[in-house]
C-alpha cells in the first residue's frame, strides 16, 4: 500500500474506550473515511449490526450492512494482548485496512494496522 494511513484523534480515542468496554470479551468496528489520492484518512467508527463477541472471537454479517462505500476496513480487540492477526482475521478481512487492538488498550501503542497481506502498515495521528 503506498498510501499512507492516517486516523483523527477522535477515532483512535473511540476505538480504545470500546475495546475497553467489551473486554474480556473480543469487539468489532467498521472503520469510515476517505481515501485519497496519496493518503487515507480514517474519520469515524460504527458498531456493525447485529455484531457478535466472546472470549475468542468477534463478527458481524455483511449482508446485514448498508451499501457504504465510505467504509474501509475493520478494528476488532484482542483481550490476550496479542496484536498480531490470526488467521481468520486474515481470511475474515473486510474492507483494506484492519486495526486490533489489544489488552490494555491505553494508547496509540496498543493499536496495530494491518493490511490484507498481514503487513504491518505505520500509521500517523491527526488532529479533529
């Protein structure tokens, strides 16, 4: 990927309080923004529909989603501390960008982004 990926403080805040709030159980969130032509800007997460989590694993249905072409990709938490994907995480990729984060979920540090290689992709913070 030769974009480069950035996240709005607002989202890397979002996906660390719901992480934090699912645990010990896994969560899942679709990843919004916009790509442009030389970077990606991911602006906002929502819940999937009817979305599920335990212990071990999260997911959602695609057929239950809205036709959204503003979503692209997907964060889900690892409560083992683990943020390197299995897997099926990368047989279950949606989207082109995955985020997992992992226990304890303090800060940017606690978040990994991933493409569907399983390439680890560097990511920048901007301001809302």
């Amino acid at each position: 990927m030769g974009k480069k990926v950035f996240f709005k403080i607002k989202v890397i805040k979002s996906l660390l309080n719901y992480f934090k709030a699912c645990h010990p159980n896994e969560g899942i969130l679709l990843l919004r923004g916009k790509v442009k032509k030389d970077k990606i800007v991911v602006e906002e997460v929502i819940i999937p529909p009817f979305s599920e989590g335990a212990e071990d694993f999260s997911t959602f249905n695609p057929y239950h989603l809205p036709l959204d072409f503003s979503i692209i990709g997907s964060a889900h938490s690892h409560p083992n501390g683990v943020l390197k994907p299995s897997l099926t995480d990368l047989t279950h990729f949606y989207g082109f960008l995955m985020v997992i984060g992992a226990y304890p979920y303090e800060d940017e540090k606690d978040l990994a982004l991933y493409d569907k290689e399983g390439k680890r992709i560097i990511f920048g913070i901007e301001e809302d």
